[in-house]
C-alpha cells in the first residue's frame, strides 16, 4: 500500500559463547509485535542430569509471560519440577555478579552463597557453612572488593546445585530481570516462548585419524 512503511523482522542468533559474555539480556516485558525471534543453543540434558524429554513442556505466548510477576515465574520454572540447568544458572549468576547487574552489598549473602567458605570478620550470620573458612576478610576488605572479585568467590565456591534450587529461584521471586532468551536459556528450552527459536545442535567430538593405517 503507498505510503505504509512494513517492518521487516529478523533473527536474533544466541548461542553460548556469546550468551556467557552478558549477551542477550533485556526487560522482560516488551510491547507486542515489537518481539524479535531468537536462536538458542540447547542440550539435551538438564538440570543434574535429568532427562528433559522426561519433563513436560510448557509454551507460553509472550504476552502470558510478560504477565507473570516474579513469584509467579519463580514458581513456572521450579514448581513443581526444577527446570534449571545447574551449569547454566551458576554461570549465568557468576556473569551478573561481575558484570554489576547482580550487586552484593550484605556480607552475610556472600558467606551464605559460599557456604562460609568465604568469612568477613565481625558478622555472626545464621547462615550453614564449614566450620573453617578458605578465605577471612575484614568488613573493611569486603568493602573494597569489586564486582569480579565477589564473582569470583561465588565461582569458586558455590555449588551450582545450591544455585538452581535455591539462589537464582530467589532471585527471580526478588524481581531479577529475565528476558524471554534468558527463560529458555536456562531452562534449556523446557519452557517455550513464542518468537523464541530453539536450535538444538549436537557437539560430538571428532575422532583424530591422523597416522592411522589398514592392513
């Protein structure tokens, strides 16, 4: 029709290397028809080895999504089955830690998340943990500790299964911001967004051959 500009919309390819750099996140909520599809990498397993053909799938539109409130998409994603991928949710935690959209500001979160490995003197947190820690700061140290370095005791000593079933639920009922990319990512695609394309690959590993003869 003259005079009627048509958008043209285009694809989105997110695959892991560039997900892991901070790539790829944004609100969730977006006005309709505005949405752009994407391209995720996905694996076949899931959380701790769980067989995801053995959870059932959930597709949501994007404006069911962007409906939720956080507890409710707390609950989507870990009730009644955990459909964190526990690799995913660690690294995905260690990015925003170090990349300032994760802030850590209580010492006593730092020791809960590490599982008082990391100590701070002076706090008497009622969080679980060794008896000895690896590493004893000042409140003063702490303090001074930048983004990267709290991420990279979280890294160090977290467990990613302590990261799936309790930390990162938490922080998505706190209000932590997913994109719809960031849902499928870490739920290896067992929760499906319409305009989100999930591209399953393979990454077998070649055999060398190099020398090999036949007699």
């Amino acid at each position: 029709m003259s005079g009627t500009t048509r958008k043209t919309s285009t694809t989105k390819v997110i695959n892991i290397t560039d997900y892991n750099k901070g790539k790829g996140e944004g609100k969730m909520a977006k006005k309709a028809g505005t949405t752009k599809a994407s391209t995720a990498t996905i694996s076949p397993r899931g959380n701790g080895g769980v067989k995801l053909s053995d959870l059932k799938l959930i597709s949501l539109s994007m404006e069911e999504l962007e409906k939720k409130t956080a507890q409710e998409l707390a609950d989507l994603i870990t009730v009644p089955d955990n459909r964190l991928s526990r690799e995913r949710s660690k690294q995905e935690l260690v990015s925003r830690i170090a990349s300032g959209r994760i802030k850590v500001g209580e010492p006593s979160t730092l020791m809960d998340w590490t599982f008082k490995n990391v100590q701070i003197e002076g706090v008497d947190a009622k969080v679980r943990g060794v008896k000895e820690a690896k590493v004893t700061l000042t409140q003063e140290q702490f303090n001074a500790l930048s983004d990267a370095e709290k991420a990279a005791y979280v890294k160090q000593y977290t467990n990613k299964r302590r990261v799936a079933e309790s930390i990162l639920p938490e922080l998505i009922r706190k209000g932590m911001p997913l994109s719809p990319e960031d849902v499928v990512y870490l739920t290896n695609g067992r929760i499906a967004i319409d305009g989100v394309v999930v591209q399953r690959q393979s990454r077998k590993q070649v055999a060398l051959t190099d020398g090999v003869e036949f007699s």
